[in-house]
C-alpha cells in the first residue's frame, strides 16, 4: 500500500459511494476542496485508489487553538476496510499538519465511526448532533 497526495477531484468517485450513496454528485464537492492550504490523502493498493482523507486549514471556536485543521470526507472502499488503510493516511497527514503550525484537528464524526477515530487517538467534545440526511455526529479533536 502506498499513501500519495491526490486532487480533490479524486477524491469524488469514493465520496460518492461511501459517503454520499445515491446522492447528487454535487453533494461531494465540499468547501475549500481547491483552497491552498487544503490537502487530499490517498492509499492505493496495486495502483487502485482504495481509501481516502482530507484535510482544511479551518478554525472551529469550541477549540482554543489558533491554528486548526478540520478533517473530512475520510472513507474506505467497503471491500478493503479494517485492513488500516485510514489509519495510515492519518499517519501521514498528521505531520504535514504540524509542519503548518497546527497542532489540532477535529472533525464531525459519524456516530458509526466513533470507534475508528478513538482507535487513532480522538476524543469526543459536547454532545450527537443530527446532520440531516446523513445521522448523528459527534465533534471530534485530535491535538498533535
Ligand atoms: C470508518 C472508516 C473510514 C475506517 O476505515 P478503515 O480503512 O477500515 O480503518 P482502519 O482499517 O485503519 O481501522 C483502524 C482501526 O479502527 C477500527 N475501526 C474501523 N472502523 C471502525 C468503526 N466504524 N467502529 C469502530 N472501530 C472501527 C478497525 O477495526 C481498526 O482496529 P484495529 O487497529 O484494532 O485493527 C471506514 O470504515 C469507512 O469508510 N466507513 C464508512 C464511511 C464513514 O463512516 N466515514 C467516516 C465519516 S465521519
């Protein structure tokens, strides 16, 4: 397995099935998707895209911290989960993040993937909250 930088445009067809099955495509393209300070992660296996991440340099005033990085649109092909593809981009992306002066990123964590993130050293902050047509979340921060 290998971890590469990717476009948010690659990012579209595993958002899409993960993410946003049965959705308008229009629904994967997030805010900030081309910003500068915006990266895309990718783990391929035999050259094929198989987990995805990415990561914003957006500031969330529940946290302190001048600097943050939000992290979302994190999904694995379902055929290839558990085998700690996103825990590697996680890996590789934490550092980049340090290296741009944060040293915290949070996100709004699916109920379903709270486990995932408290495996790879996120903590919950405040209550589930409802995002219409996708469930509950829960605010997540990791500091670095
Ligand atoms: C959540 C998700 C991104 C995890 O990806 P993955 O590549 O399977 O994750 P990893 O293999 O790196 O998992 C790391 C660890 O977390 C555990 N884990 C993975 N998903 C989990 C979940 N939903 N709940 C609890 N634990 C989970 C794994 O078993 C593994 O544990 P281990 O270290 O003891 O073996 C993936 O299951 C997914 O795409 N789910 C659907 C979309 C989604 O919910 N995305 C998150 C949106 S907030």
């Amino acid at each position: 397995m290998k971890v590469l930088r990717i476009s948010a445009r690659d990012t579209y067809p595993i958002r899409h099935q993960v993410l946003r099955p049965g959705r308008p495509i229009e629904t994967c393209y997030f805010d900030g998707d081309t910003d500068e300070q915006t990266f895309h992660l990718g783990a391929f296996v035999d050259s094929k895209l198989v987990s995805i991440a990415s990561f914003f340099y957006r500031r969330n005033t529940k946290f302190e911290e001048e600097n943050q990085y939000h992290l979302r649109g994190m999904a694995t092909l379902p055929d290839s989960t558990g085998r700690g593809y996103s825990s590697e981009l996680l890996k590789v992306a934490f550092p980049v993040i340090k290296q741009n002066f944060c040293n915290l990123v949070w996100c709004n964590a699916r109920v379903s993937a709270q486990g995932f993130y408290e495996k790879v050293g996120f903590e919950t902050h405040g209550e589930v909250f409802d995002v219409p047509d996708i469930g509950p979340h829960i605010l997540m921060f990791k500091k670095l």
